[in-house]
C-alpha cells in the first residue's frame, strides 16, 4: 500500500502595479493556494496572482 505524501504549504503571491511583490495568504496545499489564486484572478484586477511553496516545508 503506497502512502501519499503529505500537503506542502503553499503561498499566494501578488505583483502589483508598481512590481511590488507581497504575500496575501498561506494555504495547507498546493490545490488550496491554486484555488485562491484562481478566485483572485477571476476577479479581473490588474495584479499578477500565483501560488508557491513555503520555504523550508
């Protein structure tokens, strides 16, 4: 029986503007963070959203 691996936490990211770079949220998991970044995006602003793994997780 093979066991998965647990959730990595991950990070969602925003550019804004200016280039200015700034953590919104942290999340249990990849599929979490991807989720809010696709709320975030579908909201039409013009600041660049993604997600990416906490440092040392």
């Amino acid at each position: 029986m093979a066991r998965e691996a647990a959730p990595v936490p991950h990070k969602v990211m925003r550019q804004d503007d200016n280039g200015q770079v700034f953590e919104v949220a942290r999340c249990a998991s990849e599929e979490e963070a991807e989720a809010m970044v696709a709320r975030f995006t579908a909201r039409g602003h013009k600041q660049f959203y993604w997600a990416e793994p906490v440092a040392g997780s």
